[in-house]
C-alpha cells in the first residue's frame, strides 16, 4: 500500500506528519484546558447561564476560597492524608525492599507481584471493598481487631476522626508496593565491594544498612517522597467513594481535590473551583520543590 | 550481597506477612461474591466461598444496564488503547529521530505535563466536552486520552535507545518513503514498547473513575467503575451484588498481571526509575 503522494514529503516534513495526531490533541485536550481553567479561575459563571453569562471578578475568587472555611478544612484533610499515607510507605517500603533484596531468590518476582498487584488494582473496586471491611459491627478490620485485642468496635467510616486513618491504609496499602519496586531498583545500582569491604573493617548489619544501604538509597528517597505528596496531595478516588462522594461526617474526609469537584458540579460555582484547583496546584508545587531541597543530594555525598 | 542478612527468618515473616496484608482483599473481593447481603453481614463475616454469585450477577442485572456497562468499558479502553499506541509511536518516534522546529521545548512542555495534577483538568474538560456537545459519549474518554505524555516518554526512549539512526537512513536511500519507513521499520521494532505501552493504557482505561464521573450523565452510558459506584447508597446498599460487580471488574486486571507482571512492573516504574 502507498501512502499519499502528499504524505510521502521530503524528511524536512515528516516529523511535522508524524507529531500532528499527537499535538493537535495534546494542544486542544491538554493545554487548552489548562489555560482556560486559569481564564476562568477569573470570572464567575454558572453552566446553566450558558457561556455568554461569564464576568470578570478579579481575583474575587481566590479571596472566596482563602476565606472559605471548607476550602482550608479540606487543605488541612489533604495535607494530613499525603503525610500519614505517604511517610509509613517509605518506612515500610525500605526494609521491604532490603530484605527482598538479600533474602529471596527464587520466591523474588512472585513476592514483587503480590505487593505491586494493589497498585494496577481498580481503586473503585477496592474502595468499594474497603468499606465493607470497615463497617462498624460486621467488617471484617473490627472483628479481626476484637478477637485480638478486644474492646468496643470503632466507627470507621461515621466517625469524623476515624475517616482518615481508614483512608491512609487504603492509600498506603495501595502504593507501598510501587516504591518496594523503586527501591529494589535503586539497590541493585549499589556496588558489592562496598558491602565486602565493610565486612572487611568489621562493619555490622545494622551499621553497614545505615552507613552503606541508606545514603545510597537517597535520591531513590527523594524522588519516591516527591511522587508520593504529589499523589497524596490529588487523592480523590478512596475518599470519594468511601464518604459517598461528599467528603464524610463533619467532611472530615473531604479532600481539596473532591471540593473543588463539588464546588463545581454540586454547588455549580466553576470559577471558583477553578481559583481551588490553582490555589492546590501552587501547594503541590511548592511541596515538590521543598521535598526536593530538604532531599536533594548535596554536593560530594551520593 | 551478604551485606545485611538480618536474621534471614525476620526478614521472611516480615516480607510474607506484608504479602498476605497485601493479597487478602483480593481474596475477600471474591469471596463476598459469593455471598448475599446479609450473609456478608453477618458474625462472624464469610472467610470462603459461598454460592450465591449467580444470585447477585442476576440483581446485579436488575440494578444496572450491567452488561452494557462493561461493553463500554471494554470498547472504551480498547479504543483508547489503540489511538494511544498510534498517536504516540508516531510522535515519539519523530521526537527521537527528527529535528524540527520547537522541538526541545515541545518535548519540555509535553513531559512537564505528566506531573501535572489530574484535578487540574477536571472543570475544564467537562466544558470543553459540554462545548462538544460530547457529554455522554464515549470519545469524550478515548479521544483525549490518547494525547498521553507518558506514551511519548516510553516511545521515544525506546526508539533512542533501539532503533538505529543508519537503518532509517538506509531505508531512506532504498527509497523507501517517510509514512512507509514508519509503518515498515520503526512499528515493527518498537512492538516490546507498544506491549507495555498498551497494558499501562487499558488498564489505565478500564480504571478510569474521574473521567466518566465527568462526562458521563446517564446510567446506560457509564463504565464500570461508575456504574458501580452508582449502587452504593446510604441504606440499602445491595452489597453481594456490588461485590460480585467489584470482582468481575478486577478479574481483567488480574489476568493481565498474571500474564505481563514483569513488563507491567517495569513499564510503569520506568519514569521513576530512569
């Protein structure tokens, strides 16, 4: 089959051929909107009115959202999410990684399965089956903690300051595995002559994982830190689904991300969503650049 | 390699034990599938299979246009997968062999974009699909979706770091044309990439929860992951049903991971470990 006399142009042409489907899309469906969200961040506009109905309100609402006590109460509900989902994950994920790392052989891609699988999971699916596991008198997490330690069933998902926790094991459950991955990666770089020769000066265990292991790990930690606050601070799925998508008694479980959401489609306010959805993109990126400078390697090390 | 064998039976307690943590809810998932509603509310709760899956794919049917559900889920993420695989083998291969115009600060915007927060495109895609007149239709989530910068990241990396710039160069003096080298040479050579790339993209598809959530009003034309949510309500949540839905949403993903792990696991960290 030929291709069109037109399409079989000199090589000065074919990259612009090849890179249309792409860009045309990537311009209209990617950076359109990103630009037109921050067109509207500055006008008040309802769907309903149609898109003639637009008006410029300056920066009316930025000042709407910084003065709007749901706006920080989900801030404060995010921030406190991408903190206790994201650090025990790192925590975790390490010595996972480590002990993955030295002790298994032939179990070693059946064991980096199970602990990857939550990640390519359906977070619908699961969310779904979380809240089942959390219900208060049949779900399996409160039977199992009866029968081990007793006591009074606690109210995962009704009691405001419980939503949380149950979220961050969610999330943590869900993403330990993608940095066990990062990790066992980042440890397969450190040389063995290291480990031999510490050996060597009478180095122990402990001291050569925390003088060898760790400090090789470091950029690996940062750049697993960053994704996960980057992802901490977009959770929208779990909590969506486990407070029925309006952010949970007291919106204790209500995420920015699910705010702006409502603050668009329920309250039908799309320019102010829009300043909530800069106001959280300008945190995200600050966080990204003060986890990047309190990780980042310094010179001479790493 | 001997470097830090803390005590080799902690190290597999610990690691078995997280394994378990880590598979448990998928085994729930199947077994409360299994089960009525009131079975699964019950003490103790059910721990193995019972026999009531076909009880709850027949409420399941009754709730919900189920079947059309995931016709479109499947039909969604297969178009998705196959305009990904296309657009972005096209563009990353001209990211990698050509030079053009604008070309480095192109690639810098695209690839800035793929740390871009999702949220941020939730309002103003429902507007540009509602200017559209997209609303309720499924282009509205494959179209879109195959502008995907971390498709262009793979292709191009995996066009540098495999295909030789002498053999489009021969195949050039050979006289073959620029669309006949592509779709000859380049597709060919870049299939090991277009395998991964189209796991991560119908499975990133069939996932999908934001995306229908925005555009899609009414029940016959949800996916899913929506359709799914859609039964939870506050009282009366028929729960053996959602379940036995819950778990015929996850059985693709599981045959996918049981069949590509490897390539799965290692394409998706590729951004990261890179």
């Amino acid at each position: 089959m030929r291709p069109p006399a037109s399409l079989s142009l000199s090589p000065r042409w074919a990259p612009y051929v090849l890179i249309s489907p792409f860009l045309v899309l990537f311009l209209v469906f990617g950076v359109g909107p990103l630009l037109f969200s921050l067109f509207l961040a500055f006008q008040t506009w309802e769907p309903t009115a149609g898109l003639q109905a637009m008006e410029y309100v300056g920066l009316g609402n930025f000042a709407f959202a910084l003065q709007d006590e749901w706006f920080w109460k989900s801030l404060g509900n995010t921030g406190w999410l991408a903190v206790a989902s994201g650090v025990p994950q790192h925590l975790v994920a390490i010595p996972l990684a480590v002990f993955i790392h030295t002790s298994f052989k032939h179990l070693r891609d059946g064991v980096i399965g199970a602990y990857f699988l939550p990640y390519i999971t359906s977070t619908v699916a699961i969310a779904i089956l979380f809240s089942s596991l959390f219900s208060t008198d049949y779900g399996l997490v409160n039977v199992g903690l009866g029968a081990l330690f007793g006591g009074e069933p606690i109210d995962w998902l009704g009691a405001p300051e419980n939503i949380k926790p149950a979220i961050a094991m969610i999330v943590f459950w869900r993403y330990v595995g993608f940095n066990v991955v990062l990790y066992l990666a980042a440890l397969q770089t450190i040389p063995k002559d290291l480990y031999e020769a510490a050996t060597m000066d009478g180095a122990g265990r402990l001291q050569q994982f925390f003088y060898i292991t760790l400090p090789s790990l470091k950029p690996m930690i940062f750049f697993g830190v960053t994704l996960s606050v980057i992802g901490g601070l977009q959770l929208f799925e779990e909590p969506f689904i486990l407070t029925g998508g309006r952010g949970g008694s007291d919106q204790a479980g209500m995420t920015t991300a699910i705010y702006l959401y409502r603050m668009a489609f329920d309250f039908n306010d799309f320019g102010a969503a829009s300043a909530m959805s800069w106001l959280l993109f300008l945190v995200v990126a600050l966080l990204t650049w003060l986890t990047n400078r309190a990780f980042a390697p310094r010179k001479g090390s790493a | 390699m001997n470097g830090h064998r803390l005590a080799p039976w902690a190290a597999y307690a610990f690691v078995g034990a997280g394994a378990l943590v880590m598979l448990a809810p998928f085994y729930f998932m199947f077994v409360f599938a299994t089960h009525s509603r009131t079975e699964i509310f019950s003490l103790p709760p059910p721990l193995f299979f019972g026999d009531d899956f076909f009880a709850n794919l027949q409420i399941l049917t009754e709730k919900l246009p189920f079947w059309r559900n995931l016709g479109w889920s499947v039909y969604v993420a297969l178009a998705s997968t196959a305009l990904t695989l296309l657009f972005c083998s096209m563009g990353g291969y001209a990211f990698a062999l050509f030079e053009f115009r604008y070309k480095a600060p192109l690639f810098a915007l695209v690839m800035a974009t793929l740390l871009l927060p999702t949220f941020m495109n939730m309002i103003p895609t429902f507007m540009i699909m509602d200017a559209l007149g997209w609303i309720d239709q499924p282009r509205a989530l494959y179209i879109p979706g195959a502008a995907s910068a971390f498709g262009i990241f793979l292709m191009r990396q995996f066009v540098m770091s495999s295909i030789p710039k002498d053999l489009i160069e021969a195949a050039r003096m050979d006289g073959c044309s620029e669309l006949g080298i592509y779709w000859r040479i380049v597709l060919p050579l870049l299939k090991p990439a277009l395998g991964t790339l189209g796991l991560i993209t119908f499975i990133a598809s069939w996932n999908n929860f934001i995306g229908p959530l925005i555009v899609m009003r009414s029940p016959e034309m949800y996916t899913l992951p929506l359709a799914l949510r859609s039964l939870q309500s506050p009282v009366n949540t028929e729960w053996g049903a959602l379940m036995t839905g819950s778990a015929i949403a996850t059985v693709p993903l599981l045959v996918l991971f049981a069949l590509s792990s490897r390539q799965l696991i290692s394409g998706l960290t590729s951004g990261a470990v890179k």
